[in-house]
C-alpha cells in the first residue's frame, strides 16, 4: 500500500543548454499554486496527495509535463487553472482529463 493515495510529480527540470525545458514554463511556481492548493483543500498529509517536484522526465517537449502515481498518468498544462482542473476531476473525483493528458 502506498504512503499517499496519490504522490504528484512536476518535472522542475532547467536546461543550462537554452533546450526546451519545464522550467521555462514555469513549473516551480505551478507546482508551488498545486502545493497551496492541496493544502486549502486539506488534502495534504499521510494517506493523502504528496506534491514533488522532480529532476527531467524527459518528456520536456511535451511540458511542461506532471505525472500522478498511482495511476500513473501524465499530464501537461499551461496554467494555475489547469493544475486546478486536475486536482479537482482526477485527484478529488477519479477521473482522467483527457484534453491535458499525454
């Protein structure tokens, strides 16, 4: 069994290079709006959603990207209202948003 239902992870990831990163699209301060908002909703702790932030996941050509375990489902995303699409239908509700996944 799993420590949390669902454990988060935002790819973070800065290329030095100037290549197509997740950082470049802000992810440090997306994955800070999904931390807050999880917490508002007090859906933080043991038992319950863990937000990370990760190093590459390698797909930052499609970022930036975020992937949920235990489902393992990836998503993209552009903004604050996104993440909160997807806290709302697929971490509250169980159900998969389909426009952001890949």
């Amino acid at each position: 069994m799993s420590h949390y239902s669902h454990h988060v992870f935002f790819c973070c990831n800065q290329r030095d290079s100037g290549d197509i990163c997740c950082n470049n699209h802000g992810a440090h301060r997306i994955r800070d709006h999904a931390r807050q908002q999880i917490r508002a909703l007090g859906l933080a702790g043991e038992g319950k959603v863990r937000i990370n932030q990760s190093g590459c996941l390698d797909r930052c050509t499609l970022g930036p990207v975020l992937v949920i375990y235990p489902e393992e489902v990836w998503y993209t995303y552009v903004d604050e209202s996104d993440v909160d699409e997807i806290i709302e239908e697929h971490i509250r509700n169980g159900r998969v948003v389909e426009r952001l996944r890949i």
